[in-house]
C-alpha cells in the first residue's frame, strides 16, 4: 500500500540534495549554515517518523535558531540571457505543467480510493489526496523536462533557487499546520471561548457570526493556515455559541467559516505558499506586492462571507 511515507522519502531526499548542492555552493556567502539548515529539514522528513518526539522538536529548534540568527544566505543562480524569448515561444504550452498537478489530484481523489491489488487497496484510503498530488507532482516535473528538453540536474537546480529566494518562510504551511493541530489538543480553542464570551458582546446572534467570521480571518492571518485556526474557533465560537446557543446549522457555519478563514490567508506573509512563494516565482521587487494587490479583495469576500452566514446559517 502506498502511503505518505514515500512522499515523505521523496521531500527529504529534495532537500538532502539542496543541502550537498549548498554547501558546494561557494556564491553563497553563507552556505555552511544555509546547508545545515536544508541537511535538518532533510533528516525531518526521511527518518523523523523513527526518531523521539524530543529529537524532532530538537530538530525544529535548531532549525529556527538558524533562520533567527539570518544564517540563511543565497547563491548567484544566472538565468538564460534567451528566458523572455523562450517563454514567447512556448506560449501558452508553458501552463501544460502547472495544469497536471491538479488535474492528477482531483482524478486520483475521485477514481484511487476503491483501487485494490491482493485484497489491498493501492493507496491509504485515508491519504488519497495527498498521494495523489505527491503524484501529479512527479508527473508534471517529468513532462517538463522532456518538453524543454531539460535534465534532472535543472529541475534541482531551480528548485533550490527557488526555496533560496523563500528561505525559511517555504517552511511555514507545514509548521504553522503543526502548531494548528497541537493548539487543538491543547484545548486552546476553549481558553480563546472563555474570553471572548467574557469580553466580547456576543448575545445577538449577529454578534456571534461577526466574531466567528473575523475571529477566522484573524486567526488564519495568524496561523497562516485556515486549516488551524478552524478547529480553534469552532471550538471557541462557532459551536457552542452559533449551533448550541442560537440553533445555527454547523455544515453552513463551518463551509462560510472556511471561507471567511481564506480571507485571511489573502493577507498575511504567514501563507507562504500564496503569498510569498508566488513573489519569488514572478521575481516582483515588492516581496509583498500579492499581499498588497489581494488585501482589498480579501475585505470585501469577507464582509460578503459574514452578511452571507448571518442569512443563511440560522435559516435552515
């Protein structure tokens, strides 16, 4: 059975290749550390499932003691003098990669789970969706290389340029998610309950829906995961209060929380992957230009997502 395990093997094996790469790397006028860094992210991923949870957290910690102290540096990656121009002669063929990852996703979501071989189902029903990806991702960087007729070396080589430009922030999804779950079993969600029902007027249920929906946008602004702030206001907010309190409908309360949360995704550095991740692709000299292009966009989907629960969530 395929499970996360193999993608855990193919990141940490990425990064044990950015981590030799760096430290060959003499443009990188910090390529000691910066390959120390990547080596432990590294050893995350490819053995972190046997080593203590003490060693892990160890890990974590030296790892941000790294990116704290500015121990992150970047190398001279020269990009082709003919980029514009081989970009004008692929067109629109250049989107052929970036279209598979989601197109393989969304087929293997919907056709891998009742796949069986032996008895045995192919991929862990529970991770289908994330083995999936895992594999639109493989089969998208293949059919780029064969289209630009480029090698493997080149795919590692701009990968690394790539997380370089990032740095530390490329880590934060997967941290910040972490930390989401952790808060939940914490019971965080009940400590932030407790004070917004002692400080905050939440007897209407108008009320409520205003402070679950910007509580969300907040928090995810925060976290940098919607993901890990919906089980801390739910739990907060949005089920003893909404549903318990006022009678509101928890599939409509938790589908508009959700998207009151992506509100908040639109406007915080924290959403690495959205945000940041985008900037470096497109080379924007305002590390923050998304941000700043997305942040009105983002208010106006969130006052629509709070009149949209008020309507609905206590009408059915």
């Amino acid at each position: 059975m395929i499970g996360l395990d193999v993608l855990y093997v193919l990141a940490g094996l990425l990064f044990a290749v950015f981590a030799v790469a760096t430290v060959l790397d003499r443009t990188n006028p910090k390529r000691f550390t910066s390959a120390l860094f990547w080596a432990l992210f590294a050893t995350s991923f490819l053995v972190g499932s046997y080593l203590p949870d003490v060693v892990n957290g160890g890990i974590l910690v030296a790892m941000a003691l790294v990116a704290g102290f500015n121990l992150m540096g970047k190398g001279d990656h020269p990009q082709p003098v003919d980029k514009p121009q081989r970009a004008e002669r692929w067109g629109n063929r250049l989107f052929i990669p970036a279209l598979i990852p989601p197109v393989v996703t969304l087929l293997g979501t919907l056709t891998l789970k009742g796949v069986e071989i032996g008895g045995q189902p192919l991929v862990d029903p529970k991770q289908v969706t994330l083995i999936s990806l895992g594999a639109g991702i493989v089969l998208a960087t293949t059919v780029a290389l064969v289209m630009f007729r480029a090698s493997p070396v080149t795919a590692t080589r701009e990968g690394r340029r790539l997380m370089e430009s990032v740095g530390w922030a490329g880590l934060l999804p997967q941290a910040l998610a972490a930390l989401g779950a952790v808060f939940a079993v914490a019971h965080v969600g009940d400590v932030i309950g407790d004070l917004a029902t002692t400080w905050l007027p939440l007897g209407t249920p108008l009320a409520a829906v205003v402070a679950y929906t910007l509580g969300m946008a907040l928090f995810t602004a925060i976290m940098g995961n919607a993901f890990a702030a919906f089980p801390v206001m739910t739990a907060a907010i949005g089920l003893p209060i909404i549903v318990g309190r006022f009678g509101g409908d928890p599939a409509i309360m938790g589908a508009i929380g959700m998207l009151s949360g992506f509100c908040g995704t639109l406007t915080t550095p924290m959403a690495a992957n959205f945000n940041i991740v985008p900037a470096a692709l497109l080379e924007l000299s305002d590390r923050y230009g998304v941000i700043k292009a997305q942040l009105p966009t983002a208010l106006m989907l969130l006052l629509a997502n709070t009149v949209l629960m008020y309507v609905l969530v206590y009408r059915f």
